[in-house]
C-alpha cells in the first residue's frame, strides 16, 4: 500500500523546483487517490463469533461489549472481545463502530484501567489469530477483514 | 489507616504471586512550566521547571477470584520530590453485571475526570483545571458503590461513596514558612449521577462531611477572641457541603465540556467558594486544538460580625478585626484562560502545550501567564 507523507512532500516542494514540481504533484494526487480506494477497501470489516453462537448481535451490542459496557451475550453467555493490536483493521473497526479514533480509544481505556473499573479486550495480531482464537472459545467475539473469514468461525455483518 | 493499607498491599503481594492474571500498567505525565518574568503560578517562576506537576505512576492488579480485584497505585509526584505513595489500594468485588463494590483507599468520585485526573493521557488539558479540581481532599478511605445499567440510547450510573478523608493542606505559619495541616473529614458520604446519551453527558454530585482543620496559626488569634466566636470561626467536626454539576457534549470533531462546582464549611472562617471551567476543542487528525476558561470565587461576605456587634462596645474594634483578618486572608479569586493543544503520536503516548493567563481579581500582582509543555504516556 502507498502512503503519502504532507511533511515529506512539503520538504521536495522546498528541495526540488522547477520540472520537478510538475511530475511531484502528479505523483501525490495518484498515491491519494490510491490511498483513497486502499481506505474504503478497509471499511470491509466483520465481526465474527464461534460457530455455536445463536445469540443477536448489532453494531450498538459489539460497540458495548468492546468498550467494556456489557459483559454477556444476549443469550445471556459471558463474553470474550479480542480486539487486533494496531494495524489497519484496528483503525476500521475504532472508527466506524466504536466512532473514536484508536487514540480516543485508549484514552478511554487509561481512564477505566487506572480506576480498577475495567481491563482493556486482549489484543492479537492479525486477522488469523483472531480467527483462531474465536474459533477454539464459544465466549469470544472479535472483528477482521471480511476476505479472512473461514468455516472456523461465524461471521456476522454489520451495517 | 495506614497499617490496613499495608494489610492490602500485602494482600496484593500475596494473591499476585499465587495468581498468574497479574496485570501491570503505568502512566507518566513530564510537564515542564515556565512564566513570564518574576511572576509565579501553580508553583511554577520565570526558572523552566519540571518538578510541580509530573507524575509517574505503576498500578498492579490481580484477579483474587471470579469476582474480586485487587488493585494498588504507587504514585510519585515531582511536587513531594518523587516520594513514592499508596495512592490507591482497594478491593473491588463484581457483586453483578450491574453492581460493584470497592473498598479500601480509593478516589472520591468529585468531578468528571477525578478518576484519571493525574493521567494526563485520558484528557486534552496538561493538567485538570485548577480553579475546579484543586481541591485538598481527593482519595477516601472507605468505600464505594457503582451502578451502572442503559436504557435504549440512554447509558446511566450511580456512585455512592461513603468512609474518612485524611489529607493536609499547607498553611504559612506567623513567620510565612508553609507548613502541612491536617484535613480530616469524618463520616463523608457522596452521591453521583451521571447520564448519557451518545454524544452528550450529564453529572450531578452531592456531598457532606464533619470536617476538623485547625491550623496553630489560626489558634493563636482564637485564643484572643471570645470563645463563642472562635468556636464559630474554628473548623472542627463542622459540616462541609460539595455540590457539582457537569455538562458534555462530543460530536467527535468537537467538544465542549463544562463543570460547576460548589464547596463550604458555613459555620467557619473558610469562605465557601464557587468555582467553574468551560473547556471547548476540535479534533483535527492527531490534532486537538483548545480553549479553556475556568473561574473560582472564594470572596464571600463576612461572617460572624453579628457576634462581634453584641459585644461590649470597647471589644467591637479589636475582634472584628480579628474576625475580618482571618476570613479575608483564605479569600481567593481568579480567573484563568488557557490555550492548549494536543498531539497524538502514538495511541499511548501524546504531545501537548498550553499558555494560560492567570488573573488574580484580589492581588493584581499575582497576575501571571504561563507556558507548559508535556508528554503523557500510558503503559
């Protein structure tokens, strides 16, 4: 994947000039642009839970499970979020269904930690991991790109 | 107190090193200040400091079992010269989904950010606002009750908190030298509420206590003055009273926030003193630009000057000015403004820098504006 760097590009706008110029912006506008198309690809994020989980889920549910609001299923089962350590999937899944960005996140988890009021999702790296862990424990429930899905475990869209 | 807070530390020790579910987190907060010159402000001067207000701080938790926590907070401030202190060490026990019971030495609930008022991470400030959070009696040695339930959009909660506050607050003595006095507030009680809806917040909290606070220096002057009024102006076994409200809304790309709170002892020389902030920002990438405004007026009217009058005529003169004096020197009012601004380099440490303009409405020369940068980190 591109990515754009305005700082770095405000630096060649000041070292290069002239024809250069010229085929730098280019160069920009087509990485945005990618980076643009790359970013909504991203946004293809499902949650998932164990094959055996007949309980409902929606984005409000996933949202205070994840924040640490609601410790059980609505089958009334306890729950188990895995969240992902940073990475693409993290940023997708803060943003549209938790609506903060990850920092905001752990901001509101430092205030639950250092209160002894709650204990942050544990986190795995990557979409197979958490395919894994949900797959082998009926409790859990975690989120990762809708391509990494297997028969292992349930997936359960959101809107 | 202080040989069961040991007893909880231990017990800490104890259940962490049978118990593999051992969690440790910690928080740093490096702020250094500087004023303009020759002015002084939250013990800051025109010298670049960096001891009034960092922090670090390790907290260790353990699952005693399915339901119990044990948690301890060692903390050490730049302000006590990194003297490290139990701030905390309590035993939270999950009565339901719903309810939770804390007991040991735990934070008094007073204020929207009490809670993580000394990890800077968890807010967009360098520090809470003083005129509203710099308050003596902060941790409680009790315990705690927490409920909290949502009904559609509506998430709410419940706190009450009730046990022995033991703090101190420096006094200057005859000579000016500060000099540590006892806070003691005894049966203290406190109820919080608290209402949201996704993005706005609502907060009330009430709170009463039998408060003992007797400086020598004031004893000095009482000793002088007819016993009736010294007893009406001493501080002992007196009821204080906190009442509070804030309000939030978040609509992620900004926010505004804004606390009021009120606290006083009426039978006493301390003048009940009102205070406020109102604190607005926008969230631009990493960045988040602020604006906070926060004022405390602790200039009340004098009290007790009907004592004075019923007094034979020859006395009026000298003990009403006894009885001025005093109040009028724990009079305090100001306003400051701040300008502050937040980066987030990483989603555990962040960047900030503010300059506030300190305006002091009873000592013009106690006026200051002042720079202050720092680095919050959360492990």
């Amino acid at each position: 994947m591109l990515r754009t760097d305005p700082y770095a590009g405000a630096i060649f706008y000041l070292v290069m000039r002239g024809h250069m110029l010229q085929k730098l912006m280019r160069k920009t506008i087509i990485a945005a642009i990618t980076a643009f198309f790359a970013s909504n690809t991203f946004a293809d994020v499902v949650v998932i839970v164990h094959p055996s989980n007949n309980s409902t889920l929606d984005d409000r549910a996933v949202k205070r499970i994840f924040l640490g609001k609601e410790k059980k299923f609505s089958n009334g089962t306890g729950v188990t979020p895995i969240n992902q350590a940073d990475n693409d999937a993290r940023d997708t899944f803060d943003s549209n269904v938790l609506g903060r960005s990850s920092s905001q996140v752990a901001a509101y988890w430092s205030k639950l930690i250092f209160t002894g009021k709650g204990v942050p999702p544990k986190e795995v790296g990557g979409d197979a991991e958490v395919v894994a862990a949900v797959a082998a424990d009926p409790s859990a429930i975690g989120y990762i790109d809708s391509s990494a899905v297997t028969g292992d475990v349930k997936s359960i869209p959101l809107n | 107190m202080k040989k069961s807070l040991t007893l909880i530390a231990l017990g800490c020790a104890t259940v962490f090193s049978a118990n593999a579910e051992v969690r440790i987190n910690g928080f740093a907060n490096f702020v250094g200040g500087v004023t303009s010159s020759d002015d002084t402000v939250y013990g800051y001067d025109d010298n670049v400091s960096f001891s009034d207000e960092s922090i670090f701080a390790i907290q260790v938790s353990g699952d005693i079992n399915d339901k119990m926590t044990a948690t301890g907070q060692v903390v050490a401030k730049g302000e006590n010269d990194y003297k490290t202190e139990f701030e905390w060490a309590y035993i939270t026990y999950e009565a339901t989904d719903n309810v939770s019971v804390s007991a040991g030495r735990l934070r008094l609930p007073l204020f929207r950010y009490s809670a993580s008022k000394d990890v800077g991470y968890s807010y967009h400030w360098v520090n809470a606002p003083r005129a509203v959070y710099d308050v003596a009696f902060n941790n409680l040695e009790g315990f705690r009750v927490d409920y909290n339930n949502y009904a559609g959009d509506w998430e709410y909660g419940f706190q009450l908190a009730a046990g022995t506050i033991n703090s101190e607050i420096d006094v200057p003595d005859a000579t000016g030298n500060p000099v540590e006095v006892d806070l003691k507030a005894n049966n203290a009680v406190l109820l919080t509420a608290e209402a949201t809806y996704e993005w706005f917040k609502i907060r009330v909290v009430g709170g009463r206590s039998s408060v003992t606070f007797r400086p020598a220096v004031l004893e000095t002057t009482f000793a002088q003055i007819p016993d009736n009024i010294a007893d009406a102006l001493r501080i002992e076994d007196d009821t204080s009273e906190f009442y509070g409200l804030g309000i939030e809304v978040d609509k992620f790309d900004w926010f505004v926030n804004a606390e009021f709170t009120e606290v006083g002892i009426e039978e006493s020389f301390s003048p009940t003193d009102t205070a406020y902030y109102v604190s607005a920002g926008i969230r631009t990438g990493k960045f988040t630009p602020s604006i906070t405004y926060e004022s405390l007026d602790g200039e009340g009217e004098i009290r007790f000057l009907d004592l004075v009058a019923a007094l034979p005529e020859p006395f009026q003169a000298p003990v009403g000015a006894a009885v001025t004096g005093t109040q009028q020197a724990f009079f305090d009012k100001y306003t400051v403004t701040t300008l502050g601004l937040r980066y987030d380099m990483d989603t555990n440490v962040a960047l900030k820098a503010d300059i506030s303009k300190y305006d002091d409405d009873l000592d013009d020369t106690a006026d200051a504006t002042l720079v202050r940068f720092a680095v919050n980190y959360i492990f």
